[in-house]
C-alpha cells in the first residue's frame, strides 16, 4: 500500500525542527559539559595542605575551563550553522515536499533533491508536538509537520521505522 503526502514547509517549521534535533542531540554533550564545569569547580578549591601542587591544578582547571568555552561556542556556531543553511534552501528552492510511502521505500521529492530511500537506512523517527522527523546518517532529517501528516501516515511511518530496526522518540 502506498501512501502519499504533500507538505509545504515555512521557515517555522525548519526552526523548530532544528532546534528539535539539536535539543535531542545535545543531551550526552550537556552531561560531559556539566562533569567537566563541576571538575573545573573542585580543582578550583584551594588547600593549604596541597602547597605547590594546588598551581597545577588551578592551571588545569584554567584549561578545562577554556575546553568548556570552546565547546559551548563550537556547538552554537554548528547550531546556527544548520540553521541558516535550512533556511536558506527553503528559501531558494520553497516548501513544498512531494513524500510517497511504500512497503520497500521512501520517496521526497522537492525543489532542491528527490531521492528514495529503502527503510532500512533510517534509525529513528522523533515524534513531537509540531513535527515528525524521520532520521538517517546518511541522508540526515526529514521533517514531516504534524498538522499536515494524517494519524494513518504516522503510524505507517512508526511501524516501518520500527520493522527496520530503528527507534521511535
């Protein structure tokens, strides 16, 4: 059975589902930042009894530290990056997004790429209030709006992902 759907994205859309996947992808990054700021946070704590080796400390957590800026910074500038880059496709090529779903594959066609894909390549689809977002490694993020995608393609959609080995979140 195939199913066929017809979307057009606007740039709130491409806003939420990049914040979406960023928010979901920063989750193990959050919790290495937060063990090396409370690292920083101890080292930082002087005692007498410790004497010249209290320097090195302070100088590594003075390193740490840096590491911590220059991580947060790297993932804000990778996050405005895919930003300004969705944005700017779906303002070159539009909105609209031709998806047909079958058994075997997936198929997108818009202004910018068409391609089919079998189901095995994807391992997630992330449910959200505002959108659905179908993942690979391979081909990245779809976003499907959840207001323009009936129950009946959801639950095809969470079923393939499913049979193909990928999770639901």
């Amino acid at each position: 059975m195939k199913h066929q759907l017809a979307i057009e994205l606007t740039p709130a859309h491409v806003k939420y589902a990049v914040r979406k996947f960023f928010l979901k992808n920063a989750r193990r990054p959050a919790v290495a930042l937060v063990v090396l700021t409370a690292l920083v946070v101890v080292l930082r704590i002087e005692d007498p009894k410790l004497g010249r080796f209290a320097d090195l400390l302070t100088g590594f957590a003075d390193l740490m530290t840096m590491v911590i800026v220059v991580f947060v910074l790297l993932i804000l500038m990778l996050y405005f990056f895919a930003l300004k880059q969705r944005l700017l496709r779906l303002k070159r090529y539009g909105g609209k997004v031709q998806y047909e779903f079958s058994e075997d594959s997936f198929r997108s066609k818009s202004g910018w790429a068409s391609l089919e894909i079998k189901w095995e390549i994807f391992k997630s689809l992330s449910v959200y209030p505002l959108a659905l977002e179908l993942w690979s490694p391979e081909t990245g993020f779809f976003t499907l709006p959840t207001e323009q995608t009936s129950d009946e393609i959801k639950e095809f959609l969470k079923r393939k992902v499913v049979s193909a080995g990928g999770k639901i979140s």
